[in-house]
C-alpha cells in the first residue's frame, strides 16, 4: 500500500533521443581512490560529466539530466517543462521523430524520461556496444527540439489523456493534495505533470521560450554507468555535446516556505480499503537534518515498531510511514493506515497520531536506530548490482539533490546519532501542524454487457514507410546480430527434489536469493476453503517456531537483511552473513510459527479485505475479462468470499501447508558473491532436511477452447478516462511453434513505443491515447492475447477500429522488411538488456525453470527470432488470431 501511494508522486514519462555535434578536449579528472570506477568531467560549455564503470553486463545506461523541471515551468503552466519532455520525443536537431522511435527501437527499446520537481532526466539502456549512438542521441536533444505549433498540436492530445489517466487515480489525487496545503504559495504545491487547461493555451513559442532558457549543457549533468572504457566514451561526450554552445540560465524561483496550516479532507475512492493518511512536513535534502529524517522514517515503519503492531493487533489492516516526496527545503512525510473499506478510519488516525506523538515525546528506540542505519548501507552495497538503478542512483544524488555522490547519503547516514533522531523528531513530528486525509471507496455497479464497438467502418491499412536514418545511426545499427551467449548457471537437484541454480557474479559483497514453490491455488484449494492460500501468506509474516514476528525481524535487522517467505520467498544480504540469512529464510519457510492467537486476526483482516474487493472496480473489472474468456466451469473463476474465509480453521491452514510446500515443487536462484559449492554447502545445511510426502498437486490448468466476442463495460466513478482491454484465448502455447513469429509480430504491433504500428496509429497520429500496450502472455497449457489502452470516451471505438485494422493486416499482409529488421533488432538487443541487474537475472532463471524452459532459453530465441521471415509471421497470425473474437471491457465512464 505504501509502495501504491508513493508512487502517485508523478514521474511523467516519454521516450526520448537525440543526435550529434563536435567538441573539445580537456583532459579527464580521475576520481579520488575511494571512487576508483568514477571518472568526472566538465566540458568547457559547463556540462557536468560523470561516468561510473560497471562490468556487471555488457550494457550501459546513458541519463542527462536537464536541471528544470516543474519548479521552473511559468505562472499559470505548471505543465511546461512535462510537456518539454515530451516534445524531446517529436524531433530534435537532425533527427525526426520517426527516426528517433527508430533508433531506440533498435538499441533494445529500454527507453524513457521522467520530469520532477527540479531535473527533467532523459535514460537509455543500451548494449555497451551501442553507447555512442545514445550518446550522440542524446546530444541532439541539447542541440535543439522541434517545438513547432504543429508538432504540439499532436503531442497535446498524448499528454492530456496521461493527466486523465493520473487525474483517474485516487492516491494521485490524495498526493497531490497533501502537497498543496503542505507547500502552499510555492513551486512546491504543484507537481510536473500540468493539466488540461495549461496545455490548452500552451503554444510552440511557449516551450520554445522554455527550451532557450533552461536547457543549456551548463545546466545539465550527464552520467553515463555501465560497461565501458570511461577514456573512450569521454571522448565520445566531447565530441557530440562540446561544441553546443553554453548559454546563461534564469533565476530560479525563490521557495519560501509559510508555516502549515492544519487541514482535514476526504476524497472518493476506488480502492479496495479506506485508506488514511497524517501528512507532516519533514527536512528537505539540503537540511543537515535530512539523513536524520531518513533514519526516523525508517524506524516507526520497522515492523519492529508501534505503527506495524497496528496490524497484528487487528486495529488496521496495513500501517506504515514513510516519505513521499522530498525537495531540496522540505519533504512530505506521512504516517498511513489502511482499514476496511466500510470502516471508520478515524479511531486507526488517531492512535496513529498517538504513536508518532509519543515517540518524539519519549524517544526512538536506539536499537531501531542502528537497524535502518543499518539496512541502509545494505541498500547502498545493493545499488551496485543493477547499471540502470545505478545510474539512477548517481542522477539523483548530482542532479536533484545537488550531491557529489551517491555515498554523501550514505556517510551522512552512518553519522546520525540517537540523539539526532529523536531532535528531528521532536522539532517535525511533536504538536507540529498536520494535514489529515481519507480515501473512502465507493464500490462500483457489476459489468454491465454493452456493445463491442466492432463491425463499424472497415479501416484498410495504409503502407507503412521505411525510416532512413541518419547516416551516424544507420551503419552501427542496421546488423541484426546475436547478443552475447548467456552465462549458464550451475544446476543441480539436491537429493529430495529441490532445485537449486547458482550464477556467481563479484559486482558487490551482496547475495541475491529468489525461490518459489509451484503451486495452482485455483487447483488444489479444497472445495469451501476458498482464501486459505490467502491466509497462509499472511501468517508467514509472524515469524517461527523458533523466533516470534518481533525476534524474527530482529534477527534480520542484525545482519541488514531483508526476507519474504511463503509460496514466492526471498532474501537479500551481504555475503558475510548468507549463512545466518539462510538459516532465517529456512526457519521461517520450512518451520512457519502459525501463532494461534494471530489466526483469528489475519483471518479477519482478510475477510475484510475480500469483502472490498469483490465491490473494487478492479476486482469487477478483472471478473468480467475472466468470465467472457473462459468457460463458465474453469478452475480460475473460482473466487473467495468473505464467508469461505471466515468459515476456516488453523487446521485447515496447516494442512494445506503440508500438501502444497514440497521441495520437489521448490526452486532456489541465488545470484550474486557466492560460489555454486558455498551456496549448496548453506542450502543442503538448512532445507536438506525437508521432505515430500504423497503425491503432487496438480499445478497446470487445462487448456481452454476459443472464447466468442462480447462486451462489458464497468463503472468507475472516480475514473475520468476510459481504461479499454481488448483480449482473446490464442490456442497455443509457451512451447508451440507458433510462439515465436506470434510474439515478433507482437513487438511489430507494439514494441519500441512509436515505432510501433499501434503506437503510431494512435497516439503519434490520431493522439487517441497516451499508452497503448500489447501482449502475449503463455504458459504450459495457454495463451492470450490483449490489447490495453486509455483514452476519452468518446475515442474508444475510433481507437478500437485502428487496433482491428492493424491486428487484420497483420494476418493478411507480410511486414515490411523494415519493420521485421526493427522487430529483431529490438529483441536481440533487447535479450542482452536483461542482464543489466542481478535481480533481473535471478527472476528470469526463475522464470524459466518454473516453466520448464532451458535456462539459456534467450540464446535459442535469439536464434529462432533471427531466421524468422515475414511470411512466417503472417502464417502465425492468420493461423492464431481471431480478431472478431475479441473480448472487449472497458472501465470508467460509458464509452461513446
């Protein structure tokens, strides 16, 4: 739930690119020995440049970060500088908007931009390889964008449905609100993303204007992590951004900070709970207080803590604090509960209240002080293990927070004393002035049958035209070659059936462990038990029979380790603790406490969460694409309901534990500092003991035959556009021969955003909507296929009839050479790109073993996509889809 608020805080998000220009050469500055890796740089023009070098995969993320954002945009345009963001994507100095999505398409389509308070980032990861095409992208964004009337004109409606989107969202709105009371009459009370009536009277001169002013290489900072030799790729950035020539850059607006006025309000909601909130205003990341802040919001969310036995003590049914939104002269901090959607929040609010008050009164807790001290030097040991999260990381610490580093926070961190804590603590969180809100659900109607918005006007394709690229791009990117072959892990099958898969890698002193026990609870529930699964999972989280909720978390707390058990289980930790974290991760997955005391209360809770699920928009929404695909006797429509949960016993829950978790149903991925023997040596030493007994659950559903046309639409009162799902059963499968030419015509229809058909088609032409997403999804037994868009309602059909158009030629017509050449290439490259975290490789082993693919499985698809010819593609097409047969569901307002 945390995790959901927080991220309502808007990113707004658009690919972007850019080409070329010639430069300088100054000599590089090596960094100082305790950042070995670290090259830094400031050309002449004044961009700071910082390249950090990263040898876990063959990639690189290459991130500018222009500093202006929403803080910057004109009085009465809040919008300016999201909206600058997107026209980077329209066309920039030597390079059309065409063949910007062209040149990303190909360099794996790991593309995207973000606008925030202060920066505006613009990120692409690449093959290492490929770095001096994004480099020189990138570099044409800074030379120049087409801001043109005409190019606006089309852009507009794309970002007005990404507002109508988050305008949809509840928590986006409860953001949102907070922060205008909390940083009234300042840049503060608004965020990046603008609104409809600011981008209707925005104009080309307006973003011009904009453009000339702020995006200038003296404000900006280019940080550049991954694979790469920092000499050459220097040489690379002198060349293509150092002959731009610096321009000065505005005042920036002043933020003066008024004292907090108390408010109180309460908004709808389409959330399954009620969701409240007490938002305080905490120290921004230039205050000396700021690590201190850091340290507070970690302690009262520990579930060690006052604020988390809420839950265990049924007063909520999720509680936490934690930072929402952080500027450089305050933050929005916020203690949250959640509690059934027909409760009254307000007694949760106020012992809420009551705990944080009287922890800044009394004191926080030394130890727990320690402990997030702790976890967050972990975190920071863990930013190393993914190129992307770690270019992020650097871009956030230079260019929004004005650091010289990422490990500023982190030595800051490691000096903040008990006493400063419970200082900060007093000074924000005791009788401070606080802004209280609720967001109260309104359940929705059930789906209501409609129209299918099909058999209109028969569209015909129109031909699609090859993108020439600009001669600097075309050459490195016109061959098609197979990425890097996979590292193959070690896999063995200890004695009692557990599968354990173990990928050294030396990026950092950290291990990262990811498992799951294959299970079906659509399939071995028994009859009348519907949530014990449910159920289990909850319990997981009270701890051992060895250790209780509140000793287990300590003992992790102690080592800086962070672990999940039940069906799906995890562990992160530093090598020189994995085997006290494997022995936790065993304990609690192997000998579950299942307190009785603690039944009656997680069984409660998750009757009252079903209970506000089953009325959620969601829920409904998800219902009814499940009842028009499938047959009225599939497994998957069973449903559980507050009564089934009520109606179990402990008894029940134990017994389904002992059928349902075996070890020869369980798979171990362990990536990271370790050798497969060390790995083996702890995970024989803890689960060797486990044992199966009886026969195996059934874990794979039955095929299910072709579903019909039909359509259901699905109200949502707080949604202001219409979230549009066109699906249907495709009669393949994960091993079909099929698959593949289906899911290369799939990233034809929408892979690398607009150089996609559909991308095209409706958002970069016809501008019905902001994002319009594709899929295939298989497994043993089946497949589908969907369609996912928003737009207003009265664009769902003429954006419906693009989508059967291009879904039609798709059966009827070859692609043309150069989408196929952009399909593969996007793929290829694409398959590479999954390597650029350790958690990434750890789920994607996972992944393939569970479904019984080989664990190089990229290797051979990157080979079959490679052979695959447009006829192939077509004959998969006409053979699997049925584009009369689409289910259609729409949720929001009727569409028209």
């Amino acid at each position: 739930m945390l995790r959901s608020l927080a991220s309502a805080a808007v990113a707004a998000s658009l690919v972007f690119t850019v080409p070329y220009v010639v430069a300088q050469k100054p000599a590089p500055a090596r960094a100082s020995a305790a950042e070995a890796n670290v090259t830094r740089e400031t050309l002449p023009n004044g961009m700071k440049v910082v390249v950090v070098r990263n040898t876990l995969a063959p990639v690189v993320t290459v991130e500018l970060n222009v500093l202006a954002g929403g803080n910057e945009t004109p009085t009465g345009f809040p919008g300016t500088a999201h909206a600058l963001e997107h026209m980077a994507f329209r066309g920039c100095t030597g390079m059309t908007a065409d063949q910007t999505a062209a040149i990303y398409a190909r360099l794996g389509g790991d593309n995207n931009a973000d606008t925030q308070g202060n920066v505006t980032q613009f990120y692409a990861t690449v093959p290492s390889t490929d770095v001096e095409v994004a480099i020189r992208a990138e570099a044409a964004c800074m030379q120049g964008i087409d801001n043109s009337d005409a190019e606006w004109n089309q852009e507009r409606g794309a970002i007005e449905q990404e507002v109508q989107r988050d305008l949809s969202s509840p928590t986006y709105k409860l953001i949102t609100r907070l922060n205008e009371g909390m940083f009234a009459g300042t840049p503060y009370a608004h965020d990046a993303l603008g609104s409809k009536p600011s981008f209707d009277k925005t104009t080309g001169a307006d973003l011009r204007k904009f453009y000339d002013q702020w995006y200038s290489p003296a404000n900006s900072i280019l940080v550049i992590v991954g694979d790469v030799e920092p000499a050459a790729v220097l040489a690379q950035v002198r060349q293509h951004f150092g002959s731009i020539a610096k321009r000065p850059v505005p005042t920036r607006p002043a933020i003066k900070l008024g004292a907090v006025k108390s408010d109180s309000f309460t908004l709808d909601s389409n959330l399954p709970y009620t969701l409240a909130v007490i938002g305080y205003r905490l120290p921004g990341t230039e205050s000396k207080d700021y690590a201190a802040s850091q340290v507070l919001a970690d302690v009262l969310s520990s579930q060690r803590g006052d604020i988390y036995a809420m839950v265990p003590a049924g007063k909520a049914l999720g509680a936490q604090f934690g930072m929402a939104g952080t500027y450089a002269k305050a933050s929005l901090g916020f203690g949250l509960v959640a509690v059934p959607s027909e409760g009254d929040a307000a007694p949760a609010l106020k012992e809420l209240r009551s705990i944080i008050e009287n922890y800044a009164e009394k004191g926080i807790p030394a130890d727990l002080v320690e402990a997030s001290k702790r976890s967050e030097l972990t975190d920071a040991a863990f930013r190393r293990n993914s190129i992307p999260g770690l270019a992020t990381a650097w871009s956030q610490a230079l260019a929004a927070q004005g650091r010289n580093s990422p490990d500023e926070d982190s030595e800051a961190i490691k000096k903040v004393t008990v006493a400063d804590v419970n200082r900060v603590a007093k000074q924000y969180l005791l009788r401070a002035n606080t802004i209280t809100a609720t967001l109260k659900p309104v359940p929705s109607g059930a789906a209501v049958a409609a129209e299918g918005f099909g058999g209109g006007e028969k569209l015909t394709a129109s031909p699609t035209k090859a993108v020439e690229l600009p001669n600097w791009a075309a050459k490195p990117l016109e061959e098609l070659r197979l990425p890097r072959a996979a590292i193959l892990p070690s896999d063995e099958v200890l004695p009692n059936g557990l599968r354990l898969i173990v990928r050294t890698d030396r990026t950092s002193p950290t291990v990262t462990l990811t498992g799951a026990v294959q299970h079906n609870e659509d399939l071995d529930t028994p009859k009348g038990k519907e949530g014990v699964a449910d159920v289990l999972e909850d319990l997981y989280g009270y701890g051992s029979t060895t250790l209780d909720r509140v000793a287990f978390q300590k003992a992790l707390d102690d080592i800086g380790a962070t672990e999940g058990s039940g069906f799906t289980f995890s562990l992160k930790v530093l090598k020189e603790h994995f085997a006290r974290g494997i022995e936790l991760l065993a304990d609690n997955q192997l000998h579950p406490g299942l307190p009785a005391e603690a039944f009656p209360v997680v069984q409660k809770q998750t009757a009252e969460l079903t209970a506000g699920q089953l009325k959620s928009p969601a829920y409904r929404t998800r219902r009814a694409l499940s009842e028009a695909l499938l047959p009225k006797d599939d497994p998957t429509l069973r449903d559980q309901t507050p009564e089934t949960v009520m109606a179990l016993k402990l008894d029940d829950v134990k017994a389904y534990r002992q059928a349902a978790f075996r070890p020869d149903l369980t798979t171990i991925v362990i990536v990271g500092d370790i050798t497969p023997a060390e790995a083996r040596a702890q995970i024989e030493k803890a689960f060797g003991g486990w044992t199966a007994t009886g026969s195996k659950p059934k874990v794979d559903l039955p095929p299910v035959p072709p579903n019909k046309a039909t359509a259901a639409n699905v109200g949502d009162p707080q949604a202001v556009q219409d979230s549009v799902t066109l699906s249907e059963e495709l009669q393949i499968n994960r091993f079909s021969p099929d698959y593949y030419p289906m899911q290369l015509g799939t990233y034809v229809l929408g892979g690398g955003f607009y150089a996609s058909r559909l991308y095209h088609d409706l958002r970069q032409v016809a501008g019905y909507v902001y994002t319009v997403d594709v899929s295939l999804r298989a497994t043993k037994t089946r497949s589908t296929y969907t369609v996912d868009y928003g737009s207003e309602p009265a664009n769902v059909s003429k954006a419906r009839q693009l989508v059967e158009r291009d879904l039609n030629s798709m059966r009827t017509e070859n692609v043309t050479p150069a989408e196929l050449a952009l399909a593969k290439s996007l793929l290829l490259r694409g398959l590479q790109l999954q390597e650029s975290s350790e958690e990434a490789v750890a789920g994607a082993l996972l992944a393939r073993a569970q479904l019984g693919l080989p664990l190089n499985e990229q290797d051979n698809a990157a080979k079959t996509y490679l052979r695959l010819t447009a006829e192939d593609v077509k004959a998969a097409f006409n053979r699997q889809l049925r584009v009369d047969d689409l289910v259609q569901i729409v949720r929001g307002p009727a569409p028209q």
